[in-house]
C-alpha cells in the first residue's frame, strides 16, 4: 500500500542501480531462484527499517487529510507539498492502509463515515426536531395529504417533507466537516499516518526512507485502519503491513479496523434510495391521479429498492472474494509496482529498486531454508491471520449500528415530518390511535427497513454461496438482484402492510404480533454467531460435496 503512492522504493542514484535492480528481478521474480540468491544481489541497497528516524516521524492530522473532498485519496493527486502539513509525532492514533487503486472518492466517504457519522445523524435529527416544530406551530407549511384508517374512523391530514430536506442537508454537511469543526472549536486532534502526507513525495531520498519505515509507523499507532476493497490482499505492501502489525504482537481482532469500501456502496444507495423516496413520492401524490401514483412508484422503486439490491449482490461476491485471496495467497503473487513496472519509474524512466527483495529480505532473517521462510509466510496468511482476519471482518461487514447510520437520517427525519399528523391523530382519535401511529413510525424507522436491509444481504450471501454461476457475470447480477429484490421487499413490505391493517383493529394485539415479529426477524438476522455457524456448515457442506 504504502509504497504504492508512486507505489516504488526509490534508492539511492548511483551508476550500478541498474544492474542491482536487473540482479533482483531475476532473483525475486517469477522464476523460482533461491532467496540466498536473491539476498547476495542486494548487497549495498536499502533495507526495510523498524524504527522511523526521529526527522521523518510525522503524523497529519485527520481533517487534513480529509480535506478537498478526498482529492489527496486518489491516484491521480501526486502529493507534493503534503508533507509540509504534517507535524512531528511520537505517537499516532490510527495507521491507514488502503490500495492507491480503488477509488478515491470512496475511500473518502468511507472515511467520513467511520469518524463523523454520529454526530453527523445527531445533528440531522436535532435540525429534524426544529423543523417538526416549526410545521407544527404552522410557521412551516405541511402541504402532502396523508390519511390512516384507526378504529371506527378514517383520520385525514397533511405531513411535510422539509425536515427530510433540511435534515439530510444538515447531515451531509456535517459528515464532510466535522474533523474541522473540531478542530477549530479546539478540541483534541486526532494525529494518523497516510502515506502520501507522511511520506514526503518531493525528496526521493526522503521518500525511500519513509517507504522503508512503515514498520516504524505501525509501531507508534495504535490502531489499524484498513479500507478493504478486492485489491487489497493482492498488493505486496498491503499484505506486508498486515504482518508486521502481527508480527509487533497486535491482536488483530482489538486494535485492527476493517472498513470495506463496498460497505459504503450500500450505505449510499439507501442513503440517496429514501431520500428520493420521501422527496418525490408525496410531491407527485398531490396530482392526485393514478397515473402520478404509477410515475411515482417507478421513478422511487429502482433507486430504493434495486440499486442496494444490486449493491447487497456485489458486497456478497467482495466477502467471497476475501476468503479466496486468502485461502490461496502466495507472497510470490502479489504485484508491485517495481516488477510491474521491469524496475523503471514509468515517468522518469529511472531504475527502482525491487521492493519484493526488500520484502522478502525482511523474512529472511532467521537461518531456515529460504523456501520454507516464504512457505511459513504463506501458510501464517493462510491460517492465523484469514482467521482474525474474517472474523473481524464478518462482525463489521454490516452490523445493525452501520445499517441504522444508513437509514436513520432520511427515516428519523421523515418520521418527525409527520408529527403535525400525529398531533391531529391524537386530537381526533386519542391516545389508542396515537398509540398505534407511533408504534408504526418507531417499527418502521428502527426495525423493518434496517431488517430489509439486513435480509438482502442475507439472501444474497446465500445465493452466492448456494448457486453456480460465473464471478461477476451480468446474468448472475441481474438474476440475483431480482430475488434479492422479491424476497427482501416481499417481507419487509408484508410486514409493513400488516402493521398497518393492524391499526384499523380494536385490540392491540395484532398490531403488538407484528411488531414482535419484524423484531424477531431483526435478532436472527443481526444475530452474528448465527450468521457465522451458518457459514460455516455451508462451507463445510461444500466441502463434503
């Protein structure tokens, strides 16, 4: 990773660099010469360093990093002058490690998801609560009809959309700015090492000694973030961060963090799916025709319902990935950009040093056989770390808490939009009926639509696992996003059409039956030693296939 920010460990320009990094090729290369080999080519280059000189321990602060919008996470950005926002750090808070392959823009977002969507969704809400009351004291106008049947009656009114509006905005606002506003109102920063700050990218001299530092970097933070994307285990530097971090005696399952960036994919499209929803469905019910009723459902549905559908379908296909790449990693596989490149900086056309003989002379310490050296490397990413690794990467893949951050916000918000309607519920049909109009809006925001969530990657991750079909086919993606589609929105609309035929009764109890039931889903399907043990006897029915 770290080194892919030109993703190569520049060394010294002397006049025999050619021939060393020709040398190295050959040894370290797909062909199978031995490491000894390898190692007595290396003699005079740079080695990888465990401690960082005192002159080069630098941490940037994270709103500086999440600056413009993310520009500084893309490949494209080539970092000169970050270096000159870092300050001097004997401690850091966060290690990132991340592929310079994957977007930018994502890695961002999903930065800013991570650190700043709690405050983010406590503001939204709070902007929700002011402009609830604000419709309510009719300074704000409600204008969207909006009718429920309740026992013996049938209550018409009218509901909002602006605190949907306003909250959303307040929320996106937040989530982009927040590491800023706290550091302008003072409070503590949070110091985390990326690459291309803290490695500074003017000086090739100093480039070459901050690339061979990581290991250095690792040993003063405290915790490791890494932004998972397909790529990642790949990618030789990646993969070496990993080991070092173990082999510094971190637990990867307490102090590592594992942010996959498909994660965010499908935070964003329901994110951008119930906003839409709740903006254009009652501007278009006003028309009042079946026709709007009909645009409506066909202008909200695809964005609601089949783009997280198709995103749930690509995240199931990234979790078998991850356990591909591990299960059959070799070191002698991963790419870097030196041998990618035949040893030459493809701007300059200068010759680079190989950081696979860097790598693998870090390995070669020990007096074992050089092939069992990277054997015994193989078989600790194969075993120790695919285990801490999945089992970290399971409990965070999509917890209730990042579904909720997902859905919350536009839900919460277009829940306190329909407060003047609850007010009139309560006037006209009395606590029952308020009774069950709350039940329904709690039940909806905090129970049915994370479930419906949940449950497409639920079906999901079963078809990928019980159906045959070839990786990242269009075919596979569309059938798979139509029944993920049906069975997803099949339940949670049942659900919610029942919960509201409920409210029509004159005993509580049905109304109480369904609540219990959408809850009972939410624990089984957020139940993760169940997900895991269901897992695991599908792994091994394969198995015995």
């Amino acid at each position: 990773m770290a080194s892919e920010l030109d993703e190569s460990s520049e060394g010294d320009d002397g006049a025999n660099s050619a021939t060393q990094s020709t040398e190295l090729c050959v040894a370290v290369g797909c062909d199978d010469v031995d490491l000894q080999t390898a190692a007595s080519s290396q003699r005079g280059q740079p080695q990888l360093l465990s401690e960082v000189p005192p002159s080069l321990r630098r941490g940037v602060r994270l709103d500086l990093a999440l600056r413009r919008c993310g520009a500084h996470w893309s490949n494209t950005d080539q970092g000169h002058g970050l270096f000159d926002v870092t300050q001097e750090a004997d401690h850091l808070h966060e290690f990132l490690s991340h592929d310079w392959e994957t977007s930018g823009w994502l890695k961002f977002v999903t930065l800013c998801l991570a650190y700043n969507r709690l405050p983010a969704s406590i503001g939204a809400t709070a902007a929700g609560v002011v402009v609830a009351i604000m419709q309510c004291s009719g300074v704000l106008p409600t204008l969207f009809p909006l009718k429920r049947r309740f026992p013996g009656q049938m209550i018409e009114g009218h509901h909002g959309t602006a605190a949907v509006l306003i909250g959303s905005a307040v929320y996106l606002i937040i989530l982009f700015s927040w590491q800023r506003a706290r550091h302008l109102f003072g409070r503590p920063d949070r110091l985390v090492f990326v690459d291309k700050f803290c490695v500074n990218q003017s000086e090739a001299e100093m480039k070459s000694t901050g690339i061979r530092s990581l290991a250095g970097f690792l040993r003063i933070s405290d915790k490791l973030v890494i932004l998972w994307s397909p790529r990642y285990f790949t990618r030789l530097w990646c993969v070496y961060e990993i080991a070092a971090w173990i082999r510094l005696g971190r637990p990867i399952a307490s102090t590592t963090r594992f942010r996959p960036v498909a994660v965010t994919f499908i935070q964003v499209a329901f994110f951008v799916g119930w906003f839409i929803y709740f903006s254009v469905l009652p501007v278009v019910k006003m028309l009042g025709s079946s026709f709007s009723l009909f645009l409506a459902v066909f202008t909200t549905a695809p964005v609601c319902g089949a783009i997280p559908a198709c995103v749930a379908v690509s995240l199931a296909q990234d979790l078998e990935d991850i356990k591909f790449q591990l299960e059959s990693f070799s070191i002698r596989q991963a790419e870097c950009h030196c041998c990618s490149h035949a040893h030459k900086d493809p701007e300059t056309g200068e010759e680079l040093f190989c950081d696979r003989a860097l790598i693998y002379r870090s390995l070669s310490d020990s007096k074992d056989a050089e092939e069992d050296i990277l054997n015994s490397f193989d078989q600790q990413i194969r075993t120790k770390i695919k285990d801490e690794v999945l089992d970290s990467f399971s409990v965070s893949k999509l917890s209730y808490r990042d579904i909720l951050a997902a859905t919350f916000v536009v839900q919460s918000c277009a829940a306190l939009d329909r407060l003047p309607y609850a007010a009139l519920v309560l006037e006209k049909g009395g606590s029952r009926a308020f009774t069950y109009f709350a039940i329904e809006q709690l039940a909806t925001v905090l129970v049915i639509v994370p479930g419906n969530l949940k449950l497409m990657m639920f079906v999901a991750a079963r078809l990928e696992r019980m159906v045959r079909l070839p990786k990242r086919s269009w075919k596979k993606l569309v059938i798979f996003t139509f029944l993920v589609l049906i069975v997803a929105l099949g339940v949670s609309g049942g659900l919610w059409v029942c919960l509201l035929k409920t409210q029509a009764c004159t005993s509580m109890l049905p109304c109480c039956l369904v609540s219990s039931a959408s809850i009972l889903l939410n624990l089984a399907l957020f139940n993760e030693p169940w997900n895991c043990k269901s897992a695991a006897s599908s792994e091994e029915h394969k198995q015995s296939d």
